[in-house]
C-alpha cells in the first residue's frame, strides 16, 4: 500500500501485541500454498479493533488480522466472521483481498487470526481526497458510491450467505446491541445525550425491512484505490458486516457530509464546489439511482442512528484504552471523541424529529 498518513503506516509491532512469529510461520508453511519463510512482521499504525500485520516474506507480502489480546466483550472482534464475507464476495466479483486461511486454533499465536492478501494501491483517509487534483475528485467520491450500491445488490444468499444475519428488524437489534455495549461498559462512563438516544431510537425507526449484506465501516479509508484511477480494488475491515438494512449501511458512509472535520475528517461546513466535491444530495441521488430507489425517507433518522452507533464504538474503544488493551496508540485520541459525537447524534435525533 502507498500510504501518506502516520495512521496507515508500518512500524515495529507494540508490546501489548506481540505474539510467536516462528508458530505464525510455521502455521503459514502449512496451510498457505506458496509460502516460504523467513517471515518478518509490522504491524499497522491504523485500526482501532482488531490489530492488523504486514507479514513481508521473501517473494510477497500478506496482512493478517487478529482479535486482540485480553478480556473482549462477547461476540465482538469476530475475525471468522470478517473471513467468511470476504470469502464469499471474493467469488461474486465484488472487490475485497483474496483470503488464505483461517485459524481459531487461539494456541498458535494466542488469539484467532486469517490471512490474506497485501493490495497495492492508495488508501486515503481524508474525505476531502486532498492528495488528488481538483477536478478528479468527483470521480472518486463516484467510485465510492457505486461500489457501496455494488455490495447492496449482491445476491446474499446466492453466495452462501443467507444465514450471515437475521432478516428483518435490523434497527431493532442494532440498537439493542449498541446500547447494551453502551450500558455495559461502565469502565468508559455514561453520557446524558447517548442515555437519551437509547431510549428514543427504538420508538421512532422508519418503516420497511429491505435486507442486504452490509460492511458497517464503509468509508475511505476502508478502501484500497487503484495506483493512479478512481478505481476501488479492495474494500477493508469486515468486522461489522452482517444482513442488515442497506439504508443504514449507506447512511453511516454517507455521514461524513455532517461530521465536522475534527471528527472522522468530516465535511460539515466545507465549500464542497471549490473542493471538486458532489454535494450531499447528489451524493444520495447517485445511490438512489444505482439502486433503484426513489429517494430516502427518514434519512435523518439513518444519519442519527450512524452517529448514536459510531458513539458507542468510540465508548468501546475508550473502555478498551482504559483496560490496556486498545489495538492503536491513538485510541484515547479517539475516545475524546466520544462526547461531541453523543452530542451530535442527539442534535441529529432533534433534526428527525421535525421532519
């Protein structure tokens, strides 16, 4: 990968992650076709989840994902999960890494792990895609957009995935399953606007049960680009993905046109013409069109939903720092997040509420 930001670089692996890297080899000569030592590890500077290497090997480079070591929440950090999706649109053509194995053997490195391919290409993870000339930018952001209605119109159950998630109610469990990390973690702290958001979301979801595989973490910096096209090669970090409500998938993807910029480069308040940037209507209208829609109701409801659910992934991330085992170096600046995002989803709520 070509990257230009201190969150996506390689460096030496952190102590709280090390692992065997001899077991990793041996492992990797016995069920990766091709693959001869001596292996050397980094690991990446990015991801706040599950810690992600570089496995550099004299003939090509692999990245594995594992779950983090220490106490976890349950059913989180599913990396067998992250495989399987992967897995499964690899064969349908939709653009992701191809995928070498799986190990839920927790003794060979201490945690579950699979391994897949290193894409070269250009990850960006500013919004504002600063590193591509003005007038190319719109063509990215258009890249983004029909690679996202790509992944909701793929046939699910066609590729194996029928039982991935449950259909229907998607909000509801969603919801239940953020608050309830949100409630539980009381190591992080409570907030009065997430206390808020917990007890109106579920009484004000948007009616319509449409089912679709969904990533859950679809913005760019998930992406891997072609060297030089707006061209998406591979779609990252699966962790979240499931059968879920596209509407939902494509709300968080398209938040960032209400996230300022010191949340997730956000681009509320941005002069998006003099950036060469679509704006946030046409950026819906290209969806809907892609994907056959007439327009989205309750599109604010989906926005506050997003914020209300990246919240608690910050909250997450915090009662992880707080507990030694946050996979980055800059999940406490990330936590400080929290609080002004709580905010903003409660702001969002308000929004839905007039609407």
């Amino acid at each position: 990968m070509n990257h230009n930001n201190d969150n996506v670089g390689v460096g030496a692996v952190r102590e709280a992650l090390r692992f065997d890297e001899a077991r990793l080899e041996e492992w990797m000569l016995r069920h990766i076709e091709g693959f001869s030592g001596p292996l050397s590890v980094q690991q990446f500077q990015g991801g706040q989840s599950n810690p992600t290497y570089k496995l550099n090997a004299p003939d090509r480079a692999y990245v594995m994902r594992r779950k983090p070591p220490g106490d976890i929440l349950k059913g989180a950090h599913a990396v067998d999960r992250e495989y399987r999706v992967i897995s499964a649109l690899q064969s349908a053509g939709f653009p992701v890494p191809r995928v070498y194995g799986l190990c839920t053997d927790a003794s060979v490195i201490g945690t579950e792990f699979y391994v897949m391919d290193m894409v070269e290409g250009r990850v960006f993870w500013n919004p504002r895609f600063p590193e591509v000339p003005r007038g190319e930018r719109a063509a990215y952001f258009d890249a983004m957009n029909a690679t996202i209605a790509q992944l909701h119109t793929v046939d699910y159950a066609a590729i194996g995935l029928a039982d991935y998630g449950r259909s229907g109610n998607y909000f509801e469990r969603q919801i239940a399953r953020w608050s309830r990390q949100y409630m539980e973690d009381e190591l992080a702290g409570r907030n009065p606007h997430m206390d808020r958001l917990v007890e109106w979301l579920p009484e004000n979801i948007p009616s319509g049960n449409d089912t679709a595989i969904v990533h859950g973490d679809f913005r760019c910096d998930n992406m891997i680009f072609h060297p030089t096209e707006p061209r998406v090669l591979a779609v990252l970090d699966w962790e979240l993905s499931t059968l879920g409500h596209p509407l939902a998938d494509f709300a968080y993807h398209a938040m960032m046109y209400r996230l300022p910029p010191t949340i997730m480069s956000g681009l509320k308040g941005e002069d998006l013409p003099s950036l060469g940037l679509p704006s946030e209507e046409q950026f819906v209208e290209a969806y809907c069109r892609r994907t056959g829609r007439d327009g989205i109701p309750g599109y604010d409801f989906y926005i506050a939903f997003n914020m209300f659910r990246f919240a608690a992934i910050l909250h997450g991330i915090r009662g992880r720092q707080i507990r030694g085992n946050a996979s980055s170096a800059k999940a406490k600046e990330l936590s400080s997040k929290f609080e002004p995002l709580a905010q903003l989803a409660w702001e969002q709520a308000e929004i839905a509420m007039t609407c």
